[in-house]
C-alpha cells in the first residue's frame, strides 16, 4: 500500500473543493448601461469633496495637536524627550541644584566684594583706623 501524502497544498492553506466559493460580481444600480448618471456623478463629486474637506480638517487638528505636544515637551521644565519617570525625576532635581549652585555664587561674590571695599576703605583710604 502507498502512503498516504497531505497533497501539493502548504500548511495553512485549504484544499481546492473546501475553499468558499467565489462572490459574484455585483453591477452598481443606476443606468442600463451600467454607468451613473450626470446628477449621480455630481452628487457622488460633492460627496467625495466633503470627505475630502473632512480629512484635510482632521489632519490639520493632528497636526495642530502634535505640535501642540511638542512644544509643551520644549516647555516643560526639567523634562527630556523621551525619558522615563526616574529620568525625569533626576532632571527635575538638577534644576534645583543648579538653582542653588547659583544662589551659592551669588552669595559668595556679594561677599567677596563687601571684602574688597572694606579693604580699600580700611587699608587704603584710611577712613576707619583700627586701633
């Protein structure tokens, strides 16, 4: 006895005689002679604009949207593109040290010239004479 073989078809296809039969072609309603009529195809034209006017709206709204959220990204301080919540976080605190990185500096310096014009009112003007 021969064996048995699956046949020439691949897996995960159908076998000719189980496929579904094909749908018949249905012609659109309208003339005998299977076109449309000069009032189907205005209406069919205004249609189409409208669609067409529709999608150029919804496409502008994304469009606005998008940029919306991109320059809100720009906006939003501390925030990279594209980084997750720890990220985030650490570059919040980074601008916080910077902040007092600066207050630190500008403190230091208001300092270092109250220094400078001591020294000069004291040592080199002789205005106050220390003891």
């Amino acid at each position: 006895m021969a064996k048995r073989t699956r046949g020439s078809h691949r897996p995960g296809q159908r076998h000719a005689d189980k496929r579904a039969p094909a749908r018949p072609q249905s012609r659109p309603t309208g003339s005998p002679s299977g076109g449309l009529s000069a009032e189907e195809e205005a209406r069919a034209a205004e249609i189409e604009s409208q669609i067409v006017a529709q999608e150029r709206v919804a496409e502008a709204g994304r469009a606005r949207s998008r940029e919306r959220a991109r320059t809100a990204e720009v906006e939003r301080p501390g925030r990279a593109r594209g980084q997750g919540l720890l990220a985030a976080r650490a570059a919040e605190e980074y601008a916080y040290v910077v902040r007092d990185v600066r207050r630190i500096v500008q403190v230091g310096g208001s300092l270092a010239a109250a220094l400078a014009v001591i020294y000069i009112l004291v040592d080199v003007l002789h205005v106050v004479t220390v003891g």
